[in-house]
C-alpha cells in the first residue's frame, strides 16, 4: 500500500468494519504509527474538549485541565488495555497479534477524532436547552467507537461474538491485575528509596 492509501484506510475500516479489520490481520494493511497517531489525537481532542467545551455544557475545571498528563495517561491506557488483551487472548487461541490490538483500538478511535473538535466548537454557540444535542453527537461516537472495538477484536483474533464479550471481561480482570502490580511495584520502590535515604541519612549523621 502506498502512504496515501495507509492514511486513508482507517476511514475504509470504519465503512467496511468487517473488511477492513480482516485485511488488517492477514494483508498486513494495518499501521501501527498511524493507529498510535490517532491515539494521539483522540487524547489531544478529549483534553481540548475538557478544556475548551463551551461553559453551558463544559463541567469542568480549565484551570485543571492538563493535555500532556491526560495524553500520555491515554498512551498508557491503550497500551495496558493492548497488554491485557494480548496475554488473554495468547491463552484462548486469538489469532491476533499485540500490533493488531494496538491497532484496532487506534483505528476504532477515528469516529470519536472526528467527532470532539468539531462539536467543541458548536459547543460555544449552544443555548441552555439545546445541550441535548451536543451529548447526543458525543454518545453516537462512542457507541461507534464501541462497535468498531468489538467487531475489531472479533475479527483479528477470529472469535465469535459471544467469546470476543467472555475475552473481553477476562481483559478487565487482567487489566485490573497489572495495575494492581504496577501500584504494588512504584510502591515497594518507594519504600526502598525511602529506606536507602534513611540509611544515608544516618550514616551521614554518625560521621
């Protein structure tokens, strides 16, 4: 595929879910950078959204609003979910690879992409009781986003429907267990550092 067509295939994906995630798996006609580029953008439009959304239907705090933190917290999370996924799915026979995760997530993300910017900015001319249609919009996306995920994960990993939904809750649980480790882990790793200053504390202090 030339770049072009790489750059475009993800709107294919979200016309043709069933095609495209296919031909992803076994043609190879996924990109990795690209899916992790629209990563990018979805978490860069979800802080722009938090942050700019017009007051009537923005709940939050813009002084709070940090687009670094909250973008490399959404790198994070995809790559935990992937992680999670993956090491489900090594134990069911999926089919799929990490980089094909990685991909449908990032390529299932497009509707939502498409969707923030453009209703963040109607979202400034919105009147109190016309707020309706602004989350209307939002929710349609997610609810795509959420089709696209399912049928992605269905197709590359070549589950039925009703496996994909049972793989999915055991990704939770594995999902939920790693961060349990990684909080375990950051903690212990504090307690030594707080150990070894104490200990060159004293150590300085007898000198």
């Amino acid at each position: 595929m030339s770049k072009k067509e790489k750059m475009l295939y993800p709107f294919y994906v979200i016309s043709h879910p069933f095609d495209g995630f296919y031909e992803i798996r076994h043609r190879e006609k996924g990109s990795v950078p690209l899916a992790l580029l629209l990563v990018f953008l979805f978490g860069l439009s979800f802080s722009l959204n938090r942050r700019y959304a017009g007051f009537v239907v923005n709940l939050n705090n813009p002084l709070y609003v940090n687009a670094v933190s909250e973008v490399i917290g959404t790198f994070l999370f995809v790559l935990l979910i992937a992680a999670a996924n993956w090491s489900i799915t090594c134990l069911m026979e999926g089919e799929g690879r990490f980089r094909d995760i990685l991909t449908v997530i990032g390529y299932s993300m497009l509707p939502i992409v498409l969707t923030l910017i453009p209703i963040t900015v109607i979202s400034w001319f919105i009147a109190a009781d016309e707020e309706s249609l602004y989350y209307l919009v939002i929710y349609i996306s997610i609810i795509f986003f959420v089709i696209l995920f399912l049928i992605g994960i269905m197709i590359v990993h070549n589950f039925s429907f009703a496996k994909t939904l049972f793989t999915l809750v055991l990704t939770l649980v594995s999902l939920l267990i790693i961060i349990f480790i990684i909080l375990l882990i950051f903690s212990l790793l504090d307690q030594i550092k707080s150990f070894l200053l104490s200990v060159y504390t004293e150590i300085v202090l007898r000198v």
